[in-house]
C-alpha cells in the first residue's frame, strides 16, 4: 500500500510493487511521468519489513500547493469557491493592494533553515532563499534579483564576479560555472563571520549526518570533517572544513569535473583527501 501526504488528486499512484517473503531481497524504485504527475513504483518489499518514507518532485509545485490547499479547506468543512489554479496561467493579475490578508506563517530562523538545506541538500529551499536574499536586498523576489545581490557579496570579499556564473539557487543547472579557489574564498570569508557558528553547524560531518554520513567513517576523519557535497551528471564537489592532527583547521574545495568512471569512484577519492587532510601535521 502506498499513501501520499498530505493525500491529495493531485498526483496518481500505479503500485506494481510486489510483496515477497520475509527473508527476501528489499527492492523498489519509482518514476514520474515526463509531462505529468503520475507516479509509477516497482519492485520487492518483503513482508517483514516496515514502512519506508520518499520524497518526491511534482510538476507545477504551484499548482500542487493550490490544489492541496483546496482540499484542505475543503474537508475542513470551509467552502472554496472555483477551481485551483496557476498565477501564471490568469490573464487578469490580481491587485494585491485591494486584498485582504486571511493568515500569516513566519518561517523559522535562517539558521535552521540553512541545517535543511545544507545536510540534506534540500535544493527547493535553496532555491526559495535565493529569491528571498533577492527580496530583501533588490526588493523583487526572483532568482534574477537573487542572484544580483549575490555576486555583490561576492565582489565585496574579492571574488571576481565576472568570472562566476550562477543560474539558480540550488546549482542543479549545467549553466553554473564556479571555481574550488572562488569557493574557498567564500568559505574563508565565513570563517571569520560573525555567524559563522550557524554556518558551520549546518554543515554535514562525516560519518554522522547529512549527505556524508556514510562516508570516511573509523577515519580521523570521522566526526571532524565537514562539508556541503554537489552533484550532477560527470561532476562531484565536496567543500568545507576540516581540523589536522595538530589541530590546524583547514579549508578545502574538491570538483571533480568529467568523470567516467562510477561516481563511488570519485566519491572515494575526495575521500581519501579528506582523510589525508585530518591526518596532516606540520611535524613530519
């Protein structure tokens, strides 16, 4: 049995999963369809096992968010008048000045919200911060605007904002082009932020949380190294901090660009330097 939370019509589930014997193999995968939202699952749960958890993409999120919301109200008892619907897709844009505000939600502190993004590369958020960065220092909430205020900070701290390029917030398109010296720049800068704490904190550590947590585990490695990885097809980045056997912290940025080889592969070898790193003294 597969359930959607919250439910909603908005999506449609095809279930070919199979359900085998206790001592069975666990397997399963899903897709969803390319111009929609059905999603169909395939492969072997065993009986004995329990419930597993996924999170998956829609099409049109803003729909979704209409869409669910309506049903929500709805079987709450409230009547909802109309279908739901894209803002994008009405003619006749509503005038904000004339409508009256039905609820406030207040997001929690940037510095849980920065734990989300960065230990679970949540790239939705990334995306969202990126536009409200642009809100709040170029009063538009895009991606353009975003991006504007970034490559300020950027000049700011002596990163040549001509030779970066960024496209959107969560660094999924190919378009992104990005230096390990421009990101170690960055990660000096905040070494010496005032918020730096938070920043640190939100970053995954190896062999214990996030996106690393099974990576240089019995390593010295381990528990000490801390790093936001990147991925797309053919490229893998893992940048961060990570303290020597002197104690010396240091700062590190690894892109490995064009691989052909599996990505555990290059996987090992970042992790191999950062093992190498941990272990480092300036006595031998």
């Amino acid at each position: 049995m597969i359930e959607i939370d919250p439910p909603t019509k908005y999506v449609m589930i095809k279930n070919r999963i199979k359900t085998t014997k206790a001592d069975s193999t666990l397997y399963y995968d899903f897709s969803r369809s390319v111009d929609g939202n059905v999603f169909t699952f395939w492969g072997k749960f065993p009986i004995s096992k329990k419930a597993k958890t996924d999170w998956i993409s829609v099409r049109n999120p803003t729909l979704y968010t209409a869409t669910v919301l309506k049903e929500t109200l709805e079987s709450a008892g409230i009547s909802v008048g109309g279908k739901a619907r894209d803002i994008d897709d009405i003619s006749s844009k509503p005038k904000y000045s004339k409508l009256k505000t039905a609820a406030v939600y207040t997001s929690p502190p940037m510095s849980r919200m920065i734990r989300t993004v960065n230990k679970s590369s949540q790239n939705f958020y990334a995306e969202q911060l990126l536009k409200t960065i642009g809100k709040e220092y170029n009063h538009e909430g895009s991606a353009s605007a975003g991006i504007k205020s970034v490559k300020s900070l950027l000049s700011g701290i002596g990163i040549d904002a001509n030779g970066i390029k960024i496209v959107d917030g969560s660094g999924l398109s190919r378009m992104n082009i990005v230096t390990t010296r421009q990101v170690a720049t960055l990660l000096r800068y905040m070494r010496g932020h005032k918020y730096f704490k938070y920043y640190y904190d939100s970053l995954p550590v190896a062999g214990v949380d996030g996106t690393i947590r099974r990576r240089m585990i019995g390593t010295n490695a381990h528990r000490n190294l801390r790093a936001k990885t990147g991925y797309v097809s053919y490229v893998r980045a893992m940048s961060g901090y990570v303290t020597t056997a002197d104690g010396e912290d240091i700062i590190f940025s690894f892109i490995v660009n064009h691989y052909d080889v599996p990505t555990s592969m290059a996987n090992e070898l970042q992790n191999r330097i950062g093992v190498i790193l941990s272990n480092y003294s300036r006595g031998n």
